[in-house]
C-alpha cells in the first residue's frame, strides 16, 4: 500500500521528490502518513478535500482486496 501511495502522491505534485511515506501499525491497522511540500498541499487534499478523499479511496480499496485495514493521513 505504500508503494501505492506514493506512486499516486509523486504524480500530482509538483516536487516529487519531497515526498515521504511513513507506515506504522495500530492495533491491527495500518497507518500511512503522507507528506509533501508545503506548495503542493492543495494539489494533494484538492477543492474540498476531493482529491485527499479519492487517495483515501482507492487506498483502501486496494487494501481491502488483500485483506488489510489501512488508513491514510495527510500531514502538515
């Protein structure tokens, strides 16, 4: 899933290469946090957070098809 999520993050954003993904584990969920570059933020969570919702999406169904419970962040 990580993969997944950075391949989707480095495609809308300006500065590839400033972003990270970090994957924990919480009581038998998986917790990815993604961070970009301040300037690419709004391409990242989108007019009304459309594009953060659709990330979140697909992520999770993905994972669903595997068997996993994964949540995404997107940090500041």
């Amino acid at each position: 899933m990580k993969e997944l999520l950075l391949y989707l993050a480095k495609n809308l954003v300006d500065d590839p290469e400033a972003v990270t993904v970090t994957e924990s584990k919480d009581a038998g969920e998986t917790v990815l946090e993604l961070r970009v570059a301040p300037g690419d933020m709004g391409k990242v969570i989108g007019r009304q957070g459309r594009i953060a919702r659709e990330i979140r999406t697909i992520v999770k169904t993905v994972a669903q098809r595997t068997g996993e419970k994964v949540t995404v962040e997107i940090m500041d």
